[in-house]
C-alpha cells in the first residue's frame, strides 16, 4: 500500500501526516507514507487545497483533515 500526504508544511499537513501513522500502528497495517511538499507534484493530483490524502494513487480527501474512524476507512477500502 502506498500512502502520500499532500502539503506544503502547514500545521494541518503535519497532523494529517501523524494521524495516518496513528491509524496505520492501529489497523496493524504495513504501507509506504511519502509527504510531498513540492507544489507541481501536488497539483499533478488536480489538488487545489491541503492538507490531501492519497491512497494507492487515488485521492481521498483534500482541504481537511478527516477524523480518525474516517481516515482509517479510507485507508482500509484500498488493502
């Protein structure tokens, strides 16, 4: 499983960055997490605000940082 976190560094980025960690050590699930600050790669994603979440090379949340039970069920749909 691949997960990146999309963002330039702000304190919501840095948050969604530790909640996926969190979830991951939860659900017991192995993934590469890779933060991308840079800005052509993020909006490679057609992302217009940050913090996003992407899941296998999907998009599943962008703009806001999703609560735990909803992050942890993003990341479950795509094992």
């Amino acid at each position: 499983m691949e997960i990146k976190v999309l963002g330039t560094g702000c304190a919501k980025c840095k948050q969604l960055e530790k909640d996926v960690f969190n979830a991951l050590a939860e659900l017991d699930l192995a993934a590469d997490v890779e933060k991308v600050q840079d800005i052509k790669k993020i909006m490679s994603y057609k992302v217009m605000s940050t913090p996003a979440l992407v899941v296998n090379g999907k998009v599943k949340v962008a703009g806001r940082v999703p609560r735990a039970d909803e992050l942890k069920k993003l990341i479950t749909e795509e094992r």
